[in-house]
C-alpha cells in the first residue's frame, strides 16, 4: 500500500522529475544567475578598488612632500652688538633682536664675492621669513653663545623647498672641446672659446625659435577665424612676432639672444657661473651668477636649465645659489616637525596644523561631552522607560530625521542660537562642539538604541527574577551589555563630526588663525576647514599641504574606525 | 547543608503551619489579556506550602502565563491585563500598595533557558543579596554565594572557577547557577518555567535531585512539557487546556485515575 502511494501520489500533486530537460535547464539557469551575481559584486569591487587607489595614491603623492622639509645648516657668527648690545642676556631682548642681518650676513660667507643689490636680494629670499626662528631659540637657551659662531639650521623658503624637492628644472651639464677666457669675474662679461663650441646650442636655439614661430603662426590663423577688431589687432601682433623670429632663424650667422622663453644656457667656469644672454658660436656675452675666481682660460662646461625661466617660480640666479648650497653640502633635509608644531601661517614652510589640530580635539571634547551623556540616557529611557504612545512615536519618527538633516543647516542653528542669541563667542571651539553635539546627537541615540534592544530579554528578565528593580536591571545588566555597541555608535558619530567642514563654516570656524587656541572660547579652526582653507590658496606648496592635512584627517578617520571595531570584536558577546 | 543557609529557621517556621499542608498561593478568578486576546480564563487554585506544585498542559494553553503571574513577571509585558485574585499567605500580590521588587524578591524564578548573567560565577549569585543588602561585609557575603552553591550541588565544580564567565558553564551547570543566584535571596517560593527544556538527560536527573532537596524549605511551582518530569519531582499537578484549568489535584490522581476527559487523553498521548 505504501508503496502505491508513492508511486501514485494523490491526484492534484505531483512529484518533482529531475531526469527531465526542463528540470536540467531549470538547475543550470540557476547556476548562471548565480555566477552572474558574483560576477556583478567582483567586478563592482574590482571598480571601487581602482578608485580608491587612485585616490589614496594621488593625495599621497601630493601630500607625502610636505612631510620633508629642507634647511640650510650654516656657521652663522653671531655678533654681540646686533643681538645683545648691552650684554644683559635678557631673554625678551634676545628673542625681539633683528636676524636679517645676522642670517644675511651667514649667507653671503658661505657665497663670497656676490655683487649686486639684485644678486643680493635674491640670496636673502632664499631664507624663509622665519629661517631665524632655529637660532633664536638656541640663543634663548645657551646666551653664552652670542659673539661665537653657531652652526644651526635655516628654514629655507617655500620656493626653494619645493625646488630641492625636483620641482625646478632638470639641469644638463656638459663638457666642450675647447679651452675660454672670461673677461672679468662679476658683472656682464663675455667668454671666449678656442673652438666654435657653442655651435650646437645655436642650432638648438634656431630650432626652438622655428618651433615657436610655428605656434604663433597656428595661434594666429586659430584667431583670425573669429574675425572681430579686438582680436585683428592680436593676431596682426602674433604674424609680426613670427616673421621676426622666422628672420633670427633664417641667419645662420647673427648672434642670438636668449630671454626668458628659451632654456637657459650657462657656462660655469673657475668656480662659477655665467648666464649667457647674448651667444654667437665662438663666444658669449653675459651675467655673473656665481662669482668667478679668475680671468685666466681654462676649461668649462656648458650648463643647461631645460626649463624655460619664464616658466618657473624659481629664477637662474637663486637656482645658481641652491645648486651652490648643494654642491657645499649645506642643505640638510628632514622631517617638518614644524608642520606638527606650528599654527597657519601665510608662509608656506612655516604653516602647520598644530592649530587645527588642537582645535579638533577641544571640539571634539565638548562634543563627546555633551553627546555621549544624553544621548545613552536619552537611548535608554525611550527604549526601557517611556510608555509607548503617539508621543514617544513621533519623538522617535523624529529623532531619525534629524539624523538625515543637512548639515549645514545645524550651522545655521547654532548661529542663529550660539551666536546671536546666547552670545557665544565666534569661531570657538565651544560652539563648534555645540553644533558639531546636535549634529552626532541623533546618530549616537538611533546606535545606542539599537544596542540596547540587541540584549536579550532573558537578562533583564533574570535581573528582575531575582528582585531587581526596573531601574537596576537596566543600569546593572543592560546598559553594560548594550555599551560595546554603543562605543561603535559613539565613535562612528565622532569620525562623522570630525569630517564634518560646513556647519562650522557657519559659525565662523574659517577664519585665519595663527594662533594654537588653549580655552574653549578662543578662536579655533578644525582640520577639515584647514583642508578647505588651504586648498583655496594659490601657491603650489600650500596645494602639498592641503594634501598632507588631509592624510592626517584620513589617518584620524582609520584610527577611530579601526577603534570602533576593535571594540566590537573585543567586546562582542553571544547569547 | 540547610543549616549553612542563613535565616533559614525563621523561613522554615513560617511555613510549617499544619504540617505543610497550610495554603502558600491562592488564585481566584484570575482572568490575563494579552490586549484583545485572553490568555487565562477564570483560574482557581490553592497550592500548599511546601512540596512541588506541576502545571502540566500542550503548549499555549496559559500555563507560564499563570506562573509569571505569580511573581508579577507580565507587569514588563505592555499589554498585558491581569484581573482576579492572586493571594501569598493571604496578602493581595497585586495590591497596589505592594513593591513589585519585594514580592520578587520573596518569589523566585528559574527560566526555560538558562541566563546567567555574563559575568563571574560569583557575581552571578552575590547580585542579588548585594542588591537586598543582605551581606553585612565582604566575607558574609561569599558565605552567602558559597552556600547558595553548595545548596544547588554547583559548588563542587566551580569552585576554582567563581572567577570564571558564568556563561562558560556547561548548560546544566548554568541552569544550576540560577537555581543557586535564586536561593541566595533566600525566597519563599521558586517558580521555574521548563527549568529542563533546554538539558540533557544527565543535567535533568541532576535538577530534578535538587528540587527534591529543595522541597525541605520552598514551594516549587514547575512548568513542564515532561509528564515524566511532572510525575517524578511533584506531589501535586494541575492540568491546563486553552486558557483553563481543568483539574488539580495530588499527582497520583491526577496521572492515574484523571476526573476529566480531556486530562486523559493528554497524559495518554491523544493530543498535545
């Protein structure tokens, strides 16, 4: 009989036949979309992980820059009457004292011979404006150093770091036949060469000249299709400009003149540097860089600076003066601590985040404070104490918006409230915890929550089973429990408030401030203002910083999520 | 071993009015609504001082709806509604004018699933005399956890281990640790909800040795879906179906000689 009924099921149902083909193409129509699903998450990883890479590689290679910082170490004699003329060792006097002199003059024994107030000036703009602060600082704590000699290194300028970090121009240096003579040893000189070896630079030359009346020529004919009087007058300037260079390149034999626009060429001798702005192919005509030591002939090297000086910051003269440096192994290269000590400044090499840094966590804190309390308190009496009615429905329908609220509009809140209304001071840490508080607020709330209803029921009913009091079972048993999940939450919510730029742009947390804030009310920035302050500036060193700041923000970030979920794992529990 | 538990004279001689036979829990009339829904319907019963009361019953049919009636265990559940009487030696347990945490602490409760506190083994059992303020100093204290131990047959095997995550005890030695964070509060009466559902063969003859013990100083009233169960630990069982309760009676009668049809053919095996 059984077996009857399995043969022949009742009628109106029927057994699943695998042997079929419909049954076969039904299994392997599952296997497909089942592979096209994995297919769809790999490569959906595949994509996000280029980006990400691309990402993390580009603020790296921006960014990692602006952690290295050059400097000159010079013996830099130190005389008593500029620094302390009456002897008093008086600290304030001593650290109020002029050093442009004093640096000044370091820099010009290291490259004697510099004539010129031009040449000058420019040596002394290789310093940063705040090169001195190394040697104040060692004058502060030993004044028995004053009328010796101190070796200590000197911040050098934005432009010359960015320079000794390559970004300046590949210089080509190569020897030449013959034997020359200079006429002089500073000043406009000229050079005379036994062989015609300045020929090849000539053909060069000719041939960038061709180039660029071909770009003119292009440019010209681009122009004259918009055909409009502004622009007649233009294109008439480009032809004329073109059939001039065409003319130097036509004769071979004229002597060229070099500006600007060309590669610059120069011709280091005795010791020293010439630049060449007048060139023919047996001899030059130009300007003393470096100072040379003699006139007698003697061997020498054609310099090339590839890149044209009309295109970079750093200028023939002040590039001569670092090569120099470099030659005399005065560049010490090393970590910008200054980048961690310091506030923002409108220098570039002397900008740090120290400010916006401290100003995050004074932020931060009043945030902390303020949330955590009456967010967990808050948590734990909707979720354990308050009566379920349409009252407690709507603060928590509510609740959760507030948690999808655009920013920028709590910035409006707290500077409608903190502000105008309380009278709080601008630009404070304070306010910004405040604003940052209503903002985290919501989030923290919705997590610990959620955390406290993940407790299983069966220990609150245990606490209450042996005689505990509502209250104490919350507070001894279930907050406990629920309190990992609610540091995640905590944390995630702080992270958000640390990247959070738009509701402190509203307060006023965007102003310049060199200063390192050390209360709640003074004025402060925040790192992702920095960021944003930064990235609006226009030279390029504060584009490295505005990278670099960002690394540490991401650092931060890492930091904090990987404590939020080490946490989990650390204090995970299963039931 | 009963002489280790603190108090413990003063509690024996409350209850041994006639012998054991005196009344410890009333019912009358006790009606519970879960919102629309009614879950009891007009239960009466008296259960005697001492001894093990069983309520035995297919699943839904309201008996742990009545136990957790008895220690007020439905107050945390929002909709639900308890109207009747429900007397402990002739005091209204829901007089308005009664603390809900003593009453507790006079009744004690055991769950179908072991939950210890994840906490030490210790803290486990000491919560609720330091909650009571039962411990004058520290060492009265582990008196008391060593003892409540020792009552519930655990301290033998965790003694090197009251340190130890009360979690990381085996299930039956869990269930033991509820029993003992139970006694050490020193209740008069302990309700247990399917103490064994969840165990083993060995860890059941092991609680149901201890209940036996137990029956010396407490009224045990047990939920069961074991007739065995019912019929080897109680003196007395009660027989629920869809919210009622049919008959009680001493467990003999009840198992051999059922006044009620559908009593019979529950503890046959008809249904449920």
């Amino acid at each position: 009989m059984t077996d009857i009924a399995l043969s022949q099921p009742r009628s109106g149902l029927r057994r699943v036949d695998v042997t079929s083909d419909a049954a076969g193409a039904r299994v392997r129509r599952r296997y497909r979309a089942e592979a096209r699903f994995r297919a769809y998450g790999i490569v959906a990883l595949v994509v996000t992980a280029v980006f990400l890479t691309v990402l993390i590689a580009d603020v790296l290679t921006k960014g990692l820059p602006a952690f290295i910082q050059h400097s000159l170490v010079l013996n830099v004699p130190v005389p008593a009457d500029l620094v302390d003329p009456q002897k008093r060792n008086d600290p304030v006097e001593i650290r109020s004292a002029d050093y442009f002199p004093v640096t000044r003059d370091a820099l010009k024994a290291a490259i004697p011979g510099i004539e010129g107030r031009t040449a000058e000036r420019t040596l002394a703009r290789v310093l940063s404006t705040g090169a001195a602060d190394a040697l104040r600082d060692r004058l502060v704590a030993d004044p028995n150093l004053i009328g010796g000699t101190v070796k200590v290194p000197l911040l050098l300028s934005a432009s010359a770091d960015l320079y000794l970090k390559g970004v300046g121009t590949s210089i080509v240096s190569r020897p030449v036949r013959g034997l020359a003579t200079p006429s002089g040893t500073s000043g406009e000189i000229t050079v005379l060469t036994s062989a015609n070896d300045f020929a090849d630079e000539l053909v060069a030359i000719k041939r960038a000249l061709a180039d660029r009346a071909h770009k003119l020529t292009a440019e010209a004919d681009r122009l004259q299709r918009f055909a409009s009087a502004a622009v007649a007058a233009r294109v008439n300037e480009l032809r004329a400009e073109a059939a001039e260079l065409r003319k130097r390149y036509d004769n071979p034999k004229i002597e060229e003149e070099l500006d600007g626009r060309l590669p610059s060429l120069l011709v280091a001798i005795n010791g020293g540097l010439v630049k060449i702005t007048k060139l023919s192919d047996i001899g030059i005509t130009g300007e003393v860089l470096l100072p040379l030591s003699s006139t007698k002939p003697n061997e020498w090297r054609i310099v090339t600076y590839t890149t044209p000086e009309g295109n970079r910051k750093v200028g023939d003269q002040e590039t001569a003066f670092l090569e120099r440096f470099k030659e005399l192994g005065a560049v010490d290269r090393h970590f910008n601590w200054l980048f961690f000590r310091a506030g923002d400044s409108r220098e570039p090499e002397l900008a740090g985040i120290r400010g916006a840094l401290v100003g995050t966590a004074l932020t931060l804190l009043v945030t902390l404070l303020l949330c955590v309390p009456i967010g967990v308190l808050a948590a734990v009496y909707l979720e354990e104490f308050a009566t379920k009615n349409r009252l407690t429905d709507l603060i928590e329908i509510n609740i959760n918006n507030l948690a999808a609220v655009p920013s920028i509009v709590f910035g409006l809140l707290g500077l409608a409230v903190f502000l105008n209304f309380f009278g709080l001071p601008r630009s404070a840490p304070l306010v910004g915890g405040l604003v940052l508080g209503l903002l985290v607020l919501p989030t923290i709330i919705i997590a610990a929550r959620a955390a406290l209803k993940a407790v299983p029921p069966s220990i609150k009913e245990a606490a209450l089973g042996v005689g505990a009091s509502h209250q104490q079972a919350v507070f001894h048993h279930v907050l406990p429990l629920a309190m990992p999940g609610i540091m995640t939450g905590t944390i995630i919510g702080m992270a958000h408030a640390l990247g959070e730029t738009a509701p402190l742009l509203m307060i006023g947390m965007m102003a310049f401030i060199v200063d390192v804030p050390k209360s709640l009310t003074e004025a402060a920035t925040v790192l992702p203002v920095q960021i944003y302050l930064w990235s609006d500036l226009p030279e390029v060193a504060f584009q490295a910083k505005t990278a670099a700041t960002i690394i540490v923000l991401l650092l931060f970030l890492f930091v904090m999520n990987g404590l939020a979920i080490w946490l989990r794992r650390r204090f995970e529990r299963r039931w | 071993m009963v002489m280790d538990m603190p108090s413990q004279s003063t509690f024996s001689a409350r209850g041994a009015v006639a012998g054991g036979k005196a009344t410890k829990i009333s019912a009358r009339g006790v009606n519970v609504y879960y919102g629309e829904k009614q879950a009891l319907k007009e239960v009466n019963v008296e259960i005697p001082d001492k001894g093990v009361m069983a309520f035995i019953g297919p699943s839904g049919c309201g008996k742990s709806t009545f136990l957790r009636c008895i220690n007020r265990m439905n107050d945390t559940i929002a909709s639900c509604r308890v109207a009747g009487r429900i007397e402990i030696e002739g005091q209204d347990i829901y007089d308005s004018k009664l603390d809900v945490v003593q009453l507790r602490a006079r009744v004690g409760m055991v769950f179908q699933k072991p939950n210890p506190f994840p906490k030490s083994v210790f803290e486990n059992v000491a919560y609720g005399p330091r909650i009571h303020g039962l411990a004058k100093s520290k060492t009265d204290l582990e008196g008391i956890v060593i003892a409540s131990l020792r009552y519930a047959g655990l301290f033998e095997e965790v003694k090197d281990r009251l340190q130890d995550s009360g979690t990381s005890l085996s299930g039956g030695q869990q269930q033991r640790l509820c029993i003992a964070r139970a006694i050490a509060v020193q209740p008069e009466i302990i309700l247990m909800d399917e103490p064994c559902s969840a165990l083993d063969p060995i860890a059941t003859a092991k609680i149901e040795e201890l209940m036996e013990e137990l029956t010396e100083s407490y009224t045990i009233v047990i939920v069961t879906h074991s007739m065995q169960q019912a019929a080897r630990v109680s003196q007395r069982t009660a027989f629920f179906h869809l919210g009622s309760l049919v008959e009680e009676g001493p467990t003999e009668v009840i198992f051999n000689k059922p006044q009620d049809k559908r009593t019979q053919d529950y503890i046959t095996g008809r249904f449920g």
